[in-house]
C-alpha cells in the first residue's frame, strides 16, 4: 500500500499541473476518480419524442435493481443539470434509461444523444423493486411511468416462465404507447404476462372510481401484489380504489399475503405556490450569485438557472439528495406552506422557495 501511494506521488509530479486521472482519461473517457460517468453505447428511437440510451458506466457504479431510477448529468451551455431517470434495462444488464422530451434536459437527450457521448451519473437507487418473494403481480402504468416497470418485466419474465404477471398500460395512442412491440411479442411468447393496452384518445381516462373496470380486465386484480407508475392524478385514482378496498376487507390488506397492496412510484409531487409577500433576493454564497427569485419557484430550479450546480435528486421532496445549509432568510415548504427559518437548518431545495430573503451556503 505504501509503494503504492509512493508511485501515485511520483505520478503527479511527474504529470504536474494535470493528474494521472487527466490522462488516465484520455484513452477511458469514463475513467474519473471524482466523478462517476458512463460512455453511450446506444440510442434507440421508442417514438416520436421518446428514445431509450443504453451507457456502459465506469468504475463506481453498482448493477441495478430491476425498478431503479438514477441520477443522470448532462451539460447544457457549460452547466452541469441533473435529473433523476427510472432505469429501463433488465437486471443484471448494462444499464439504459428510457426519456420522453420534456423539459430542456430530456429534450436534450432525446434529440442531441449519440453514440461515444459522455453522462455523469450517480449510482441507482429506490425500492420500488420486485416483492422478495414470487407472487401474483399487476403493474398499472401510464404514460412514461412503464419505464421502472419495464425493466422489472425484462427481468422477471425471460428468466421466470411460470411468473405470474398482469400489466395495464394506458397511454393516449398506439403510436405515443412506449414498448408496445416489445411488450405484445412477450405476452404472445409467455401465457402467464398478460398486457391490456389502453389508449385513452379512444376510449377515455381508466376510471378507478369504481372497480367495474379493472375487473373486467383483470378479475383477480385484488389478490395480486400491485404496482403503479404515472402521473399524479391516475396514481392517486389507483391508490384512492386501493385504499377503499382494504378498508372494506381489512383482513386481505397484508403485505405477506400480496392482498390489496399497492406500491407506488411517483414522478412529481404536488406543490403549491408562496402567497403574494413571497419571493426575494436568493444569495448563493459559495458560488458567489445572487438572483431574485419568486415564492413558487423552488430554489434549486432558482439556483440552476443561475448556472449554480446545486445537488439534487428525485426532485420531489423524497430522498434528501438536495438538502443544502441555510445560512439566514426564510423558506416555505411548497408541500405544506410552512415557513421556517433557523440558521444551519438543512433545507430540501427541491420543495421550498424563498419566503424573503434568502441565503444558502452552496
């Protein structure tokens, strides 16, 4: 180990004002000691505004769960942004990610990602992943929230013919519908994957208010173990029925018994605006910046627009990846409406907008 550190010395001396890593990097454009990326392999065209990018990462980075989501960087006009994107590969594979154009970040992936193009990652994360042990499954999806499910059907149904699995996608038509091919050559080779595709231009919204209609497409729906992924108001209409259900038969709501469980994953959360007296001058101490922000804007998109990098994760108040020093100044939880102020209080900048003045320590 000594000789070890000795030869790195002697390595920076010699390569001084680079480091080994900077040429290091010159023949493994993924090779980073201090920041994990991965180099793109593929980009396959789902739809008209989606594409999947397959990436082999560098050395960092753990294998996914099927049902993962990960931190992607990408630069845009020399800022480095971060969005969280649900890992849409098997298991056990080289992982890809599955992006709709939205936004300025996805857009990007979507239109300008070739071959040979570097992303900085960060390593998977989530538990919305598959039951420990095999049992009935129904998967609810609309949309772009098919993609942590997907990566959970690749895992699962190649390499376990007797699973047992039930998949409704919504989408609003056959052409925007992701893996559409995919999915109907695995439920023709694998009688127990059962897909209902529903296009909502034809046949309107799924109606979960009642459960006429997910009967009618899958009887045993409440015996199964579920899982949904979607946007805000089909999720909460999925988890209002769930909810209904397990009060009416609380004894079948086990999770050892798969009955009436549903677990959810979300891609946004709802947030509400300051009132009129929010907002104020937002001061970025370390990065020396200063911008005058509104009391709905939540202070991370604040401080990238301001070209700051701030830390950021699900974007959405769950996994605290954002959470930043406030130095003085109030903030209000966009969730809640509760303002707070303590100085070295850690706040989630994802979710909370300067209520006042305001001074972060990033």
């Amino acid at each position: 180990m000594i000789r070890l550190r000795r030869l790195a010395n002697a390595a920076s001396v010699m390569t001084t004002p680079f480091t080994p890593e900077d040429f290091l990097a010159l023949f493994n454009p993924v090779f980073s000691s201090r920041q994990l990326r991965g180099v793109v392999t593929r980009v396959v065209q789902e739809t008209a505004e989606s594409a999947t990018i397959f990436f082999k990462p560098g050395r960092g980075w753990h294998a996914h769960l099927a049902g993962q989501w990960a931190r992607i960087g990408v630069e845009l006009d020399g800022v480095r942004h971060w969005r969280s994107y649900s890992l849409s590969a098997a298991a056990g594979k080289n992982p890809a990610i599955t992006v709709t154009n939205m936004g300025a970040v996805s857009g990007t992936l979507v239109r300008d990602t070739r071959p040979g193009d570097i992303l900085f990652l960060a390593p998977p994360q989530g538990d919305f992943v598959l039951p420990e042990h095999p049992r009935p499954l129904l998967m609810l999806t609309a949309g772009s929230g098919i993609t942590p499910v997907m990566s959970m059907i690749r895992t699962l149904i190649p390499r376990r013919p007797d699973a047992d699995v039930v998949l409704i996608h919504s989408s609003r038509t056959p052409g925007e519908s992701l893996f559409r091919e995919e999915l109907a050559e695995l439920a023709d080779q694998f009688p127990n994957f059962r897909l209902a595709q529903w296009f909502t231009r034809r046949q309107g919204r799924m109606d979960f208010s009642s459960m006429k209609e997910i009967e009618e497409i899958c009887p045993d729906w409440s015996d199964r173990a579920a899982y949904a992924c979607g946007p805000e108001g089909f999720l909460d209409d999925a988890e209002a029925l769930w909810n209904q259900t397990a009060l009416a038969s609380p004894d079948a709501s086990t999770e050892a018994s798969g009955g009436c469980s549903l677990k959810i994953e979300r891609f946004s959360t709802s947030l509400a605006g300051g009132d009129g007296r929010d907002g104020g001058l937002v001061t970025f101490e370390s990065s020396d910046r200063e911008v005058q922000a509104d009391g709905a804007t939540p202070l991370l998109d604040v401080g990238e627009d301001a070209g700051v990098l701030m830390p950021s994760g699900c974007r959405m108040g769950i996994c605290h990846s954002c959470l930043t020093p406030l130095l003085s100044g109030n903030v209000r939880d966009l969730r809640t409406g509760e303002v707070s102020g303590e100085p070295g209080q850690l706040i989630q900048t994802c979710v909370s907008a300067a209520a006042g003045p305001v001074n972060l320590e990033i």
